[in-house]
C-alpha cells in the first residue's frame, strides 16, 4: 500500500487517526500486513490483552479501547498496518478492511523511554 492510499484512509477526525495521519506526513514509517485468515472479533480478544498489559505498564495510549470495540461490533476479515513515528516515540495500529480500502479503527502507543526502536521494512512506494 503507497503511503498516500494509507493517509486517504486515515480521515476521521478521531485522535488517533489525526496523529497516524501527522506521523505519515512527517515521514513516519509504515507497513501494512497482507490479508490474514482472523476475523476482526479474534483480532479484539488478542489486542484486549495487549490492551491490559498496557494499562498494567501504565503505557501512554490513544485509542485502543475505541478499536477493540469497533474491531468486535464489525466481524469481518481484516488486514493491519503499523506506522512508526519518525522519533519511535509513538506506534499506531491500523485495522482495515481485508481489501485494504477502508479504516476499521486506529490506535497508538507511546513507546516506553529506553525501549529500543525496532526498525520496521518500509512498504515501497
């Protein structure tokens, strides 16, 4: 997926998709996974403990509950994407369609201080 396309997607006016959206325009980095075979309702159990290990972690975070309940109220196949803050400081998740043409949700972690950076493969433009 071009970057543009992702930015497209990233239109609502919710935080998270604002500062996905910023982080994109600021040359964040960015990857979008191909389809999987999980509907999005998998997809809520697994990030409803991610979620609880953040709160745990009292990690700085945007959005995530919002996802997790969009991600149950629409069963569908989807794709996810990850947009790396040009600092590393901030990681957005983006859940979309299986196709990749529509947002399902977004939400952001701020990553902790200290915590090394993983370099993430650049989808090519």
């Amino acid at each position: 997926m071009e970057r543009h396309e992702l930015m497209r997607l990233l239109v609502g006016e919710d935080a998270p998709s604002k500062a996905a959206r910023a982080t994109l325009a600021c040359g964040g980095e960015y990857e979008v996974l191909e389809g999987g075979s999980r509907l999005s309702d998998s997809h809520a159990g697994i990030f409803t403990i991610r979620l609880r290990f953040m709160r745990r972690k009292a990690a700085d975070i945007l959005g995530w509950e919002r996802a997790v309940q969009l991600l149950r109220e629409r069963v569908q196949h989807i794709r996810i994407g990850y947009i790396t803050a040009p600092d590393g400081a901030w990681i957005y998740t983006v859940f979309l369609t299986a196709d990749g043409s529509e947002l399902v949700a977004c939400a952001g972690v701020r990553r902790p201080e200290g915590e090394p950076h993983e370099e993430r493969t650049q989808t090519p433009p």
